[in-house]
C-alpha cells in the first residue's frame, strides 16, 4: 500500500481533537455516533478542513464521493444469503464531506432484505477492518435503525454528521439476520472488504471480522455533503473502468487516478480543474446493447443501466462513457458498428435530457486476445473513425491513439498491456487517466450532434 491518507497524524491527534470536537458539537450529533464521542472531527483537522466542525449540516451539496454498480449475485447465497452475519465494506472515498449517506441494493434478492444495524467509519488505517477512534456512526433509514428493502429496490439512508476525508477508507458495516436470497453484489471490487459471524457493526477493532471478502455486498453509493466538491463524473464502462488487472487494495484503477489528479489540481490552485467526485460505474463484461445471463438478467446492457448507475447519482456534471469492446467480442456474429454507435448516441442522448455532458473514449486495440480476429479489428476502428468525427460524444478521449503500440495499431504498447492483451496494466490504467483534459469535464450545454 502506498496511498498517504495521513492515517499515522489521525491517529496520533485523535485524543485531543475527539475531545475538542464532541464540545462543538454537543447537541447537534447526539446519539448519532454509536457511543464513540466525537464526530470524527481528527479526521477532519488532519485534512486541513478544521473550520467546516462548526458549520450547519445543510452547507454544501451533494455528490458522489464513492459508488459501484451492482453487477449480479454472489454464488452460494441463494438460499441463506447473508442471514446472522455482518458485512463490514471497504471503500475509498475521492472527496471529503461534513455530513454522508449510503445507498442499499437488492436489486437480485428474492425476499425483502432486512437489515437491523449499519453504522458507517472511517477506516484506522489503510486495509484494515479497524475503526479511527470517535468516527464510528449509527445509520437509520427513515429515522429508523432497521431498513426492510424489497426485492430489486434500493434505500438510501438518512445523513449523518461526520468529517469525511478525501483520499480515504470508509467502512460501511451492515447485520442482516434474516435472507434475501441470493445477494446483490458488485463483483471484482479489487478491494478487500470483511465478514463476520453475529452483530458487530459497532466492533471499533475489526477483530470479529476474519472473512475476506473479494466482491461488495448490497453497497452501491456513498455520497457526501461538500462545501468544496461542485458536482459528480460518473466513469461509466466494462472490465477495463471497472480496473479487474489493476493492483489489488491499492486503488490504481483508472477513475481513481482521474480522482487523484482532481485533488492535487485543487490542492495547488486548480488550473480550471472542476471540483468533482468521482464514481466508477463499471462492469465486467458489460455491453452497450446486451444483457447478461439469468432471469432476471445480471449485467445488464449499458442502455438498460445507464439511468439507475450513471445519472441517478447526486449532481452529475458529467459522465465518461468508455463501451463497446465487449459488443464486439461477445457477439458471435460480427457486430453491427452501426448499432454498436447507436446504442452510444443514445447514452448521449439520455444524458443530454439530464444536462449532463458525454465525454466518450475510442475503444482499446486487443489484438492477441483470445477473442482477436481481424473482422472484428475492423469494426472496432470502424466505430473508432465515428467516435473521432464528432458525431458521437460531446468530448473525445482517444486512449487508443495513446495506448496503441505504434509498430503495431492493432494491440495494446506491452508496458500499457497488463499481459491480458485486452486489459491495462496500472501504468497503462494511468496514462489513461491522464489524458482527460479538465475543459472536457466542465459545461453541460449539448454539443450539435
């Protein structure tokens, strides 16, 4: 792990400014933090945002800080589910908050799912299960502890207060006692979460938790109230945004390296870099114009989705759609280019009706790829040609002219190849962050497509 969250300073400062902190706030977050005292106000000082302790909860707006699509069912929890144990999701935030909320999924349950206690924390340390000190916060939904979620539903839970830091880990517990059904799930998460046997949603040590968890349960949005952030960018594509051959637990994924460039141009002046947190809505396998297997279908098509994952979340500015390499590979026919853009200028379209701006990417090469043939390379530059015309996205990222080999267009450069010859490796995830311009991001008129 590399990521300089400042978790030691937390640590070390927390006793004093627990103690400062609960003064401030007497009152206002009582009952609200699980008996832990203050509100998280050492996370709060070691992020330089001290002054926003004394600020009324309503200052600010609401953005994605964190989220995920759920992309199927866990296999094995189809009749038990998760029933009597607590799920304890690891996530990483791109910006800070003075106030969060969470959103629920049972979108592939079969019964309602219960939940009974949830609390939300900032994590002690970099993957750890463990609580900082005085972070820990009971969440209600409807002003109630327990949240009963009907089959392909979601619920978001009421705010909190609590000093959310950018460039951090959360921990979002949850004790389910009774099954669901299968669970709702987003798989390859990259990120290691915990499970425990009995109620420990307020377990500050993570010592209940020794279950290893490789997919997020139920969890699909952490959002916060910011008075810094101006907005949301949802990255919205398949495995290669969704970062499945990016370093596990070390968040190098390509919409994390776009969250990271948008803290430092803030934190050194800015250069017209907008203010946004970042959400990765993407999917493995995801197509523009397929669904997936099962009844009902997981995974579905980017069409299908693109509402619920990409636009529903809180104030989005813009969105980054990178789509099509599997409508080519898993068609067993030769795709239609011509449909495959169609699909596309529709998600333009959607978001255009939501005053969001479509910012598109060209479609990677895979050449070596199992799945390679050169009927299928031709369709790919085909829709490559159009998406650099114009006359698809308002914007255009073309990650393929920077990750191509160029003695070879047809495959990936080998240090951008993660081996996969398909996928990124992180150096190759990182130049593709790179290359989002920040006036690409900004405005919300439609472009005359």
């Amino acid at each position: 792990m590399t990521r300089p969250h400042g978790y030691a300073l937390l640590s070390a400062i927390t006793t004093v400014i627990v103690a400062v902190s609960a003064a401030i706030y007497v009152g206002v977050d009582a009952g609200a933090d699980a008996g832990n005292g203050g509100p998280g106000a050492a996370a709060l000082a070691a992020n330089g945002v001290g002054p926003h302790a004394a600020a009324p909860a309503s200052a600010g707006v609401w953005v994605g800080t964190w989220g995920t699509a759920p992309s199927g069912t866990e296999p094995g929890t189809e009749t038990s589910g998760t029933a009597g144990h607590t799920v304890r999701n690891v996530v990483h935030t791109s910006v800070g908050g003075t106030a969060a909320r969470i959103t629920l999924s049972n979108l592939y349950g079969t019964r309602p799912l219960t939940v009974t206690a949830a609390t939300l924390a900032v994590a002690a340390a970099d993957d750890s299960a463990a609580v900082l000190p005085g972070s820990l916060r009971r969440l209600a939904f409807g002003g109630r502890t327990t949240a009963v979620v009907p089959p392909g539903e979601q619920i978001v839970s009421d705010a909190v207060r609590l000093a959310v830091p950018a460039d951090a880990d959360v921990l979002v517990s949850m004790y389910t006692p009774d099954s669901a059904g299968p669970v709702t799930v987003h798989r390859h998460a990259r990120q290691t979460s915990y499970d425990a046997l009995g109620e420990h949603t307020a377990d500050p040590t993570g010592d209940a938790y020794t279950g290893r968890l490789t997919s997020w349960r139920h969890l699909t949005g952490l959002d916060v109230l910011s008075d810094r952030a101006e907005g949301t960018v949802v990255a919205f594509g398949d495995s290669i945004t969704d970062g499945v051959t990016a370093t596990e637990n070390a968040d190098r994924r390509w919409p994390d390296v776009l969250a990271a460039r948008l803290r430092a141009a803030d934190g050194s002046g800015g250069g017209g870099a907008p203010r946004y947190g970042v959400v990765n809505a993407g999917i493995s396998g995801n197509q523009v114009l397929a669904d997936g297997r099962g009844r009902p279908a997981e995974n579905v098509s980017g069409l299908k989705r693109f509402d619920r994952d990409a636009l529903s979340r809180p104030n989005v500015r813009a969105v980054v759609i990178d789509l099509g390499v599997n409508d080519i590979l898993r068609n067993p026919r030769l795709a239609d280019p011509d449909a495959i853009l169609d699909g596309l200028r529709t998600l333009v379209r959607d978001a255009h009706a939501r005053g969001v701006k479509a910012v598109g990417t060209t479609l990677l090469p895979f050449r070596g790829h199992r799945g390679y043939t050169d009927a299928r390379e031709r369709v790919r530059r085909e829709i490559n040609e159009a998406i650099r015309s114009g006359s698809v996205f308002d914007e255009v990222v073309d990650v393929d002219r920077a990750l191509h080999d160029p003695y070879d267009p047809r495959r990936l450069r080998s240090d951008y190849d993660s081996g996969d010859h398909l996928h990124p490796s992180d150096k190759g995830y990182r130049a593709m962050a790179g290359l989002i311009e920040w006036k690409q991001l900004r405005g919300t008129a439609p472009a005359a497509l």
